[in-house]
C-alpha cells in the first residue's frame, strides 16, 4: 500500500546527503541575503540623501533667479508656479473662454504671435509634429493651447492659421490632430501680458513685430507649470517624458512611470536625461524581489519535499 514512498527513501544514507546539502544551499543563500540586504541598507540612503539634496540645490538656485530683475526679452522659468486660470481669451471660432474652461487635462503651451517673420511658424510646425509623432492621444490624454500675445490679432487670423496647420500637419505625418484637441486664442494685450508674466515669458515689442523667445511650456490638469523646453528643435521623447511629468497625480501606465523614474530633466541640457543612478537602484530593487522570491520558493520547496531521513521511515 505504501510502497511508492518507500521506494523514494529506499537507501536513507544517500537521502540524508541530499538533504544536508538542501539545508546548506538554504543556509548560504540566507547569509547571501543577508549581505545584500545590508549593503543595501548602507547605499540606498545614501542615494534617498543624494536625491533629496540635489532639489534643495535646485530650488536655492531658483530663489536666488527670482530675486534678479526679468530680463526684456527671454525666459524665467517659473516651475511650480500655477497661471491664473480666470483669464479670458478668444478662440478662433470667436467665442470668449477662460482658461480654467479649456485646461482640464495636461496642456502643450505656446506663447507667439501669428504674423511672426522669424521663429513662430517653425515653432509651431515643430510642435505639431511632436503630436503626430508622440504615442499619447491628443484631445484624450492631452491638449495644446496657442496663444497670440499680439493685440492686433483676432479670430480669424487664429482659424485661418490652426487650418493650415493641421492640414499641412496631416498630409505630411498621415495623423489626424483632432480640432477640438488644439485650441488657437487671442486676446487683449492685459491679458496676454499677464499669462506671459506669469509663465515667464517676457517679449518686447519693436517696430510693429515683436522681439520674443520661443518655448514650449508643460502645465498640469491644474494650470501648474511643469516643464518648460526652450528653442524650436524638440524631441519627441522629451515631449512625451514632460506630458509624463505634467500627468502626475493621473492615472499611467507602469512603462510611463518607468521612464518618469529613470529619466529627469536637465535644464542645462533643456532634455531629459538617463539617470543612472536610478536604474541601479531600480535594478537593485528588482533584484532583492526577485530574490527573496526565490529564497521564498527553496524554502517552501525544501519543507515540502526535501525531508529528513527521520521523517521518512
């Protein structure tokens, strides 16, 4: 009746061989753990301090900015800072909105002026076809807002110019941009003076045109300023990772919060960057999972069937 287990036991001197060297295999991968568990304990504070450190820095340096008198044409990044979400503008359909009405989801923000010579339509050309390019749905998970700060400007001007473009944009990409997804406003200089004060961005008018910097700025669902990433040259990557930054508090995916973990955004380099000191610590992490998973397993496999010689008789 019981001859099958005993068969398993038949010669006990091999077995107890077997199993002291189960519990031996045990105990080393016990004092492994051990050993990590405390390097472990020693680096990662160490990088938590690193990384607690580098934003104090950071923020000492912006207070110090804040102090110096804005420049007459330029930028002054004012992250953190939240826009006042009361003012009105036009859209390009003639209709008078607030901003706060527009911006219910993470917002691409342009601040130009339609009749530019120079930078502007590059801008804007560059910035479509980071809609097109970039895997995140426009109108859905995000929106752009372009804003003339020109006075002389109105809605008409706004139609004729968000068509062009997003015609032009879906004959070269092959993707629609859906027009409720791209919001084209103008508005009195007060206003367009106070959203510019508030983002920071300081322009200069001269000879009827207008001396002026070109950003793109990230804002949150909130009206919370993100991101800002200067010049009219962008990557499609670094717009993703700064609609990544601008969703915080929304719902991700896990490869989104992956690439928020491991990549941060150097203004110097205005791009973000690989951090590598955060993919170890990710990879450490992974790894300490994964092991005491598997420290888990041996254990819970040796009890049930690495048994002694005693057990079996």
């Amino acid at each position: 009746m019981n001859g099958a287990p005993r068969s398993n036991c038949h010669d006990h001197g091999g077995m107890a061989n077997v199993w002291k060297d189960g519990i031996r295999i045990m105990n080393r991968m016990q004092t492994w753990g051990g050993s990590i568990a405390r390097r472990t304990a020693v680096v990662v504070p160490t990088w938590l301090l690193l990384a607690a450190v580098s934003p104090a820095h950071a923020q000492a340096s912006l207070d110090g900015a804040a102090a110096t008198p804005p420049p007459a044409v330029g930028i002054v990044e004012k992250l953190g800072d939240t826009i006042p979400l009361d003012l009105t503008f036009n859209n390009e359909a003639g209709e008078e909105v607030t901003l706060g009405a527009l911006i219910d989801k993470p917002v691409i923000l342009n601040l130009i002026y339609l009749r530019c010579p120079n930078i502007c339509s590059p801008l804007l050309q560059e910035v479509a076809a980071m809609v097109a390019k970039v895997d995140l749905k426009p109108g859905q998970d995000y929106r752009v807002i372009t804003v003339s700060f020109d006075p002389r400007e109105g809605p008409e001007i706004a139609k004729n110019g968000k068509t062009a473009l997003l015609s032009r944009t879906s004959e070269k990409y092959d993707r629609e941009i859906p027009a409720e997804s791209w919001a084209f406003l103008t508005g009195t200089a007060e206003n367009s003076r106070a959203l510019a004060d508030a983002v920071g961005f300081y322009y200069q008018e001269d000879n009827g045109d207008y001396n002026h910097p070109a950003t793109t700025i990230f804002l949150s669902d909130k009206g919370k300023i993100v991101r800002y990433l200067n010049g009219t040259e962008l990557l499609a990557a670094n717009v993703k990772l700064a609609l990544i930054d601008a969703m915080q508090g929304r719902p991700r995916s896990v490869m989104q919060v992956v690439q928020a973990l491991c990549f941060s955004y150097e203004q110097d380099a205005n791009a973000y960057v690989l951090k590598i000191n955060r993919v170890i610590l990710l990879g450490t992490i992974l790894f300490l999972g994964l092991f005491l998973l598997l420290l888990l397993f041996f254990r819970r496999h040796g009890k049930t069937q690495v048994q002694s010689p005693e057990e079996t008789k």
